[in-house]
C-alpha cells in the first residue's frame, strides 16, 4: 500500500509589466486550491525618466520576492503592436521584472496575453472586465481589491497554476450542459 505525499505548496509571483502601471498577483497553491496572498499595482507615472522607472519596477519586484519568498515568476509578454517604442519600452520593463526574479533564483515563466486570457476565461479576446471578475469568482476577493492591471498580474499567476498544476478534476462531464447540471452553483 502505498502512502500519500501531502502535494507540494508553492507560491506562484505573476506580473503584468507595463512603463507606467506594473500590475501584480501572488498566490499559493496547496493541492487544487489557489488562495490569493497579495495584489498591487506598481505605479510608475511620477517618474518622466523611463531609466528610473526601470529601476523601479526592479526594486519593487525585488521588495515583493522578499515579502512573498514566490517559488515561480508568471509573466506576461509584450504583444506584437504598431508602435515599436512602446513594445520596446514593455519589453524593457519585463525584463526589469525578470531581472529581480533571476537575482533571486526563481524560474520564469512567460505566457502570451492571449494565452493568459484563454486560461482565466476560456476567450482569448477577453476584456481585462472579464478577467477580472472571472478572478474574482475563483479566487474569492472583493471588488474593492480589484484593479485590472493587478488583476492582469494576477491573471498570469492563476494562467502558470493551470498550466502547470491543473487542478485534478475529481467528476467527469461529457460537455457543457453536464458540466452545467453538476454544478447548478457555479453558475450565476
């Protein structure tokens, strides 16, 4: 007979990188059930000098690791836009966030916005509203707590839990209608 290992707990760090709002999301995960720890925005607009924010979303990231001791960093990638001196600038403050995470050792792990959505809502041209209030109904936090761009930090959390550690699914459902009759509470 074999015994049971307790799962492995781990704390999953995810960061939406922008170059004036950096949003992010912590959560821990102990089985099948995340449980939100923290989610904040790093908020960039004072500074003009896009150097200094760098090196602040860097220092804040680094604050937030040392807090929350993450065992993985989620982060979103800069998408393919018209304007290349913005996607240069979010590819900048990713790898600021990334650079803090590396400094501590943690793996890093980068999911498409698209992706992202897809996870939390199950469209991938889902509006941050959506994502939001999908994360708010799984992860059981007040809409005073909610602002998209930490919910989009957050969002690429929950997006590496589900795709690393999906929870195991204890009922089987042949389609949405049984999935549906199985679960009459789910459903708002």
């Amino acid at each position: 007979m074999a015994l049971k290992t307790k799962p492995r707990e781990r704390i999953i760090l995810g960061i939406d990188p922008g170059s004036n709002i950096t949003g992010y999301g912590i959560i821990r995960v102990s089985g099948n059930s995340p449980v939100l720890l923290g989610i904040g925005l790093i908020d960039l607009s004072r500074s003009g000098d896009h150097y200094i924010k760098l090196k602040q979303i860097f220092d804040r990231t680094l604050a937030i690791i040392d807090e929350y001791h993450p065992d993985e960093l989620a982060i979103e990638a800069p998408f393919y836009g018209k304007n290349v001196q913005s996607m240069l600038k979010l590819g900048r403050a990713q790898g600021a966030a990334i650079a803090a995470a590396l400094t501590r050792s943690i793996p890093i792990f980068e999911y498409a916005p698209r992706k992202i959505k897809m996870s939390i809502t199950g469209q991938g041209a889902a509006s941050k509203e959506q994502v939001a209030a999908m994360l708010m109904n799984i992860l059981k936090f007040r809409k005073s707590e909610m602002k998209l761009d930490a919910t989009d930090g957050l969002a690429a959390a929950l997006c590496h839990y589900f795709q690393t550690g999906s929870p195991v699914s204890e009922k089987a459902y042949t389609g949405w209608k049984d999935f549906l009759k199985k679960n009459p509470g789910r459903v708002r």
